[in-house]
C-alpha cells in the first residue's frame, strides 16, 4: 500500500523541524507533517529534566522543604517523591484521557484540548511562592497534558507517516523529547546561581512559551487522514491525501490512496467494536499486540537511565567528581541528544527488533559495571572533597563513564524504538485505545520509579543499578521471544502480519500480500501515466 505523505519536501523539512529551526520554510511543514507533535516531545522531555535541578537549587528547597534545629532547610526524600512523582500522575490519567477525546474530536482539537491543560498546569506551578501542595497540583495538571501528548503523538505521526520513513519520522519525537530534557539541564544549569526564586521560577516559566507554541502550532496540522475515513468523511481525507502529497485534487493517484486506505480499514474493522475490552480480544492477536505494547513501555522505564533523569544531581553528588551536578546533567542530556541522532538511520535500516535487542545488551553492561563499581569503591554519602582516596575518585568517575554510555545506548535503542512500535501496530478502530494503554503503562512505571527510587537509593545506594540490570536481561528476553519486526510495513500490512500469526523470531522474512497488492497498483498507475503522456503527444 502507498502510504501518506509521499512528498520528499515535508519529509526534508521535518528533520528541521525536530531541531527547532522556525524559519518561514517551516511553515510549510506546518502544513504538512510533524511540527506540533514534535513540540509535544519536547515538552514531555522538558518536563521529566527540569525538576532534577530544581531538587537541588537552594531557594526551592528553602520554599519546599523543612527547617532544621539549627536554621539550615532540607528537602526529604519523601517530599522529593511527592513533587516529582505527582506528574507521572497526571501524566497517567491523561494518556487514558485522549483516547477519549482522539476518537470523539479528532487528533488535531485532541492537541489542542491537552495543550491548553498543560499550559494552565505550568502556569499554577510558576505562580506558587511556598506551598507544597500548590506546586504538585500544578504538576499533576501539567502531566495531564503530557502524558495525553505521549499517546497522541505517536499516534497522529503513524497515521501520517510513509512507511518508509515511518519509523525515522517517529523517532523525531524521541529526538523532541531528548532535546527537552537537555535544555532544562541548561537551562538549570544557567539559572541555578541566581539568588531568589528566579532560580527555579524561570526553568519552571520557560514551559509557557513551548506550551503557546504547541497552541498556535496546531492550526497549521492536517487531521489524520485514516481518521477522517474512519468517521466516514471520504472527501475531507481526499483534499488532506492532495495535499500531503503534492498533488492536485482530481489526480488519479488521490483516489487510489483512498481507496487503498479505506479497503484496509474496511478489513481492519471487521468483527470489532471500538471498545476497551477489545483490546485484549484474541481476534487478530489484538491482546498479544496491546501486551507488547505495554510490556514494551514498562521495560523502557525500568532500564535506568530515568533515574538518571530524575535524581541525577542528588546521585552524582556521592560520586565525588569535581564537577558540578549541574555540569554532569548537562553533559548527559548532550549525550541523549547525540545518541538519539543516529536512531533517526538506525530505525529504518537495522529494524526494530534487532536496536532492542542490541540496546538491552548494551544497556545491561553498563548498569551492571556502575552498579558494582559505585558499591564497591564510592565514599559514604554527605563525604568532604579532601577525605576522598584515589580509590573514592577512580570509581565515581567509573560509574559517571559508564552512566554516560547507558544513558547513550538508551537515546539510540529503547528510548525511540517502544514508541515507534507503540505508533504502528494496531488497527485503526481500537488504536487510540490501545497506544493511551502503553503510554499510560510507561507512566505507572514512571510514577513508581520517581516515588520509590530515592528511598531505595537512600538505603542501597548504587546498587539499584543492579535492579536495571535485571530488568535489561528480561527484556532481552522478551524481545526475542514475542516482539516481531515491523520495519518497512505499512500500518495495515503491520495488522495483516499479526491476523497470520508470524513468529517475532520469523517475522524478518515475512511477506505481505497487500504490499504484493500496492506495488502491482503502483506498476499499473506508472503505466497508465505513460500511456496518458505518449496520446498527450
């Protein structure tokens, strides 16, 4: 099947896009492709970095956290769960959420409802001058919207996305979301010397403009057009489908596609209704795709490298290096943009199943590494700089070394690949339902993880790396057994491999027959611009 769009322009212009570059060529891809979405990774991205610094920043901890006999201020490693925890939250609730509203309203007012819900969320937060609590509603409010963003924007940019480049264009947002993460360390790292609450209130603030952008952004996106033909509005998805592709109206080859898209809707939607439970129906292997799916996400979380995100600064703190924490976070996320970068070529050329594969391994020797060299040779928490033995140093700059190289294999393996997959696998009728059950599984996780991993860490220290060590053998194993590869499918050809019950292990060779249909339609639509071009003569 011919996917949409095919048009090398938006395809070009969308690289651009993931990096921020808003010049005026842009606002054609505006049109066309991945703008808003990928603003949506950055936020999600900006969201999980930024509190790291915070954490650690003199006047928050002041504003937020308890006083001591003697005057000094401490912020616990209970209330450092509930703020940092209370936006998985939200972020669970709103993944669910759009699925609601995706189906009802439509991907693109879908957007713009959880855009306005994450801006007043960030606005509640910037506001707050000494509660506690107002702070964390805000953050509830704000996760909201990002984790209705995590769901709907694999699912928009697989609805749009070639096929060929499907995958690439899907790890656009993991480039987003990385991005975000690396800037909130800048931007901690540039603010956490001013005195006041402009230290923490301006890192904070800043997420207001990225959250007027997604809102101005959104009125230059095209709805989905599987969406539109899904709802029955055959001449709506016409005029997208001309559009996305370059060509006019009345062009033969706008017909075609619609009618490819609607012969494979058409079978996707046989024998099924649009309902939660049927996205753990045994028909079509719809369970087995939505347990994949969620599996996949809880893996991700549970490789590490958010625990680096989230409580970076406080752990780096005990690995007595010379630089500041600040400094280290920087220097991560520089790392997870670098990282993400060659996932963009990886993901359509190595496949899917093989990154995972090769990203568990990865990952697992360097948690494995960090954890045992942190136990082994790092100082007691809260040591003097000048108490340090050679042997202290050696083994925190071990764990910061493999620390880096975790987080890179992360940006270029598990970070994208889950939410590429989350993107294509599942047919048009439950698939808003099924990618808000991955994404809201990525966010349990994550909640659990940024509620428990100070205390954990609190009582054993690096040996929580141990933990992800353990959870990368396993999902080593899971892979290999029951994710099949889905690189060079379209989203219809990716339903058909689960209807014929392909084995993960054997799925590399597999061949579609609807791609068997699509390339005999596109033979004879060349033939048939030929013959219109030699009686044109």
């Amino acid at each position: 099947m011919t996917a949409v769009p095919t048009n090398t322009r938006a395809i070009v212009l969308a690289f651009f896009v993931a990096f921020g570059e808003y010049t005026f060529a842009l606002l054609t891809l505006l049109r066309e492709l991945t703008f808003d979405p990928c603003v949506g990774g950055f936020l999600f991205g900006y969201d999980i970095g930024v509190i790291s610094g915070l954490l650690v920043m003199p006047d928050f901890i002041q504003r937020f956290g308890q006083e001591n006999p003697d005057g000094s201020f401490t912020l616990s490693s209970s209330r450092q769960s509930i703020i940092t925890s209370l936006l998985s939250a939200g972020t669970f609730v709103g993944a669910l959420g759009q699925a609601f509203t995706a189906d009802r309203f439509g991907r693109r007012p879908t957007i713009l409802i959880w855009a306005g819900i994450f801006t007043i969320g960030v606005a509640i937060q910037t506001a707050t001058v000494h509660s506690i609590a107002q702070i964390t509603i805000g953050r509830f409010i704000a996760g909201l919207g990002v984790g209705a963003m995590s769901a709907i924007v694999p699912l928009y940019n697989g609805e749009t996305a070639p096929k060929a480049l499907r995958g690439t264009l899907l790890v656009l947002y993991q480039v987003q979301i990385i991005t975000g993460i690396f800037l909130s360390y800048v931007f901690d790292l540039g603010t956490h010397a001013l005195g006041g609450a402009a230290s923490w209130r301006i890192p904070v603030g800043l997420q207001l403009v990225w959250g007027f952008i997604l809102l101005s952004g959104i009125f230059f996106l095209p709805e989905s057009p599987r969406h539109l033909l899904g709802i029955g509005k055959r001449e709506e998805a016409c005029v997208v489908i001309s559009q996305l592709n370059s060509v006019p109206l009345d062009d033969p080859l706008v017909d075609e596609l619609v009618d490819e898209l609607q012969y494979a809707i058409n079978a996707e939607n046989e024998g099924g209704k649009a309902t939660w439970l049927e996205c753990f129906s045994p028909v079509n292997g719809l369970w087995k795709r939505v347990v994949n799916g969620m599996m996949l996400q809880f893996l991700q979380q549970l490789n590490g490298q958010n625990f680096y995100y989230y409580y970076g600064d406080t752990f780096f703190q005990s690995a007595g290096t010379t630089l500041s924490p600040y400094v280290i976070q920087v220097i991560l996320g520089a790392v997870s943009v670098v990282g993400t970068i060659p996932a963009l070529w990886a993901i359509e050329r190595v496949g899917r199943r093989r990154l995972l594969l090769i990203g568990a391994a990865w990952q697992a020797v360097c948690a494995l590494i960090a954890g045992l060299s942190g136990h082994f040779t790092l100082a007691p928490p809260n040591t003097a700089i000048g108490d340090l033995t050679s042997r202290n140093k050696q083994g925190g700059d071990v764990l910061i070394a493999f620390a880096v190289l975790h987080v890179f294999g992360f940006s270029m393996f598990w970070g994208p690949t889950p939410w590429v997959y989350l993107g294509e696998s599942f047919p048009l009728r439950i698939r808003p339902k099924a990618i808000a059950l991955g994404s809201a599984t990525n966010w349990v996780w994550n909640f659990l993880l940024s509620f428990f991993a100070p205390k954990i860490a609190a009582d054993i220290g690096p040996l929580i790396l141990l933990i992800f060590f353990g959870m990368l053998v396993v999902a080593f194993i899971y892979v290999f057994f029951f994710i099949p590869e889905t690189k060079g499918l379209t989203l219809e050809e990716v339903d058909e491999m689960y209807r014929s019950g392909v084995k993960p292990w054997s799925s590399t060779s597999w061949t579609p027959t609807l791609g068997q249909r699509a390339h005999e339609k596109a033979i004879a639509h060349e033939i048939r611009q030929e013959r219109e071009k030699d009686d044109s003569m």
